[in-house]
C-alpha cells in the first residue's frame, strides 16, 4: 500500500542529533533497540509538547516511539531520558 504508516510500539532511545534554526524540528541519531539510524523528529510530537521541545538540545538523550513514513522514519512521544527513569516516565530507584 503507497503512503502507509506503521507505527513500532518499541520503545526506542536515542541522543538529539541537533534541531533545525528556525524551524520545529530536528533528528534523533537512535542507538537502540535497531541499529544506528537518523530519525526526524517535530516539535508536536514530543511529551509535553513545545515545552519540551524548546528544552532538547544537542547530545541529550531521549526515548520515543517510530512510525515509517514515506519519507523514512519519524520519532512520535519524544521525552528526555532523566537518570532512573523508564520509557513511560515511571522512576526506578
């Protein structure tokens, strides 16, 4: 089927590869639970929305789902990763 998306409920994680200047998005260089890959990334679909977004910065780590595009993958849920924590938020002590 053309255009279809399919979303992995993998979770997955990854370091903020960098955000466009002047633009809502950016790329995630993902290290798990696949291989290396770059996987694009806007500002609505991280948790918490542009909050969140406006806080990533290059290097930080962050956890989130993937969906295939036509235009290759793209992260949805992207949160930051805080020490202790598991991919749905919950603290491990």
């Amino acid at each position: 089927m053309s255009g279809e998306q399919v979303m992995d409920l993998t979770p997955w994680s990854g370091i903020v590869k960098g955000k466009v200047p002047g633009q809502r998005f950016g790329f995630i260089v993902a290290t798990s639970p696949h291989q290396e890959a770059d996987v694009f990334f806007h500002a609505n679909t991280c948790r918490g929305g542009d909050a969140t977004f406006d806080a990533l910065e290059s290097g930080d780590a962050v956890y989130f789902l993937t969906m295939n595009t036509e235009k290759g993958l793209k992260a949805i849920g992207v949160e930051p990763i805080r020490i202790g924590a598991t991919p749905t938020g919950e603290v491990v002590k």
